[in-house]
C-alpha cells in the first residue's frame, strides 16, 4: 500500500511528468495538424485540445508513478501546481516583454484546465503504482 505523505513526493520527478505532459500534448496536438485533422489557424475544437491534455498528462502521470512508487495523487497535485508556477512566470515574462498587462483567461476555466490535469496525472500515476504492485 502506498501511502500518501508529502516526505514521498519527489519534485524532480514532478518537474519531469509535467514537462512529459506538455511534451506528449504537443506531439499530439502537432499531429493532428500534420494529419489536417486540425486546422493550421483559427479555431481548435475544444474536443482535441481536451483529448490532448489529457492524454498527454496521463502519460506524464504515469512515467511520474512507474519511477516514484509511492504519493500518485500528491504527484498528481504537484504535476497541477507546476502548471500554476509556469503559468505565473509565464505572465510575469510576457507581461513585460509584450508589455501585456495580463492574459484574459477566466478564473474558472483556468481552474478547471489544472484540476483536468490533476485528474489525467492521478488516473496515470495510479495506473503506474498498481501496475508496479502485481510484479
């Protein structure tokens, strides 16, 4: 049994599943445009960006769990809030070098977008955790 204590979460491996995450988002997201699935401009359908990060935070979760072993919803959370801290540095940077005053993405959806890929972390992690349990 696992168990879920913040001595057990590994930040460097935090670091690493969210970068896999945007990583394999990306790749999948490019795809899609390579195979004309998705236009090159315009809009995205938000039913491919929601399939991307999902499954891109999924592996992500689960190459953070297959490694670690232990704490998958507490590396689920970290993997979340390593999305807060690039989403703030990012405001910070942009901000100034576009001289922006900020990126108008509503609080909720914003909410929304970090706990969608808390969950896709923890059903990856989990996934991760209970395979490496059988062997």
């Amino acid at each position: 049994m696992h168990s879920e204590h913040l001595e057990n979460v590994r930040p460097s491996w935090v670091a690493f599943g969210w970068f896999i995450g945007v990583a394999v988002m990306s790749a999948i997201l490019f795809g899609l445009i390579a195979l004309n699935v998705v236009p090159r401009t315009g809009e995205i359908g938000l039913g491919w960006v929601l399939l991307s990060v999902f499954l891109g935070f999924l592996v992500g979760g689960y190459l953070t769990g297959i490694r670690v072993r232990a704490a998958p919803i507490l590396h689920a959370v970290g993997i979340g809030l390593f999305s807060v801290a690039v989403w703030f540095v990012a405001n910070l940077l942009a901000g100034e070098t576009l001289n922006a005053s900020e990126w108008q993405v509503p609080p909720a959806s914003a909410a929304g977008a970090v706990l969608f890929q808390v969950i896709a972390a923890a059903i990856g992690a989990h996934i991760a955790t209970k395979r490496t349990e059988v062997r």
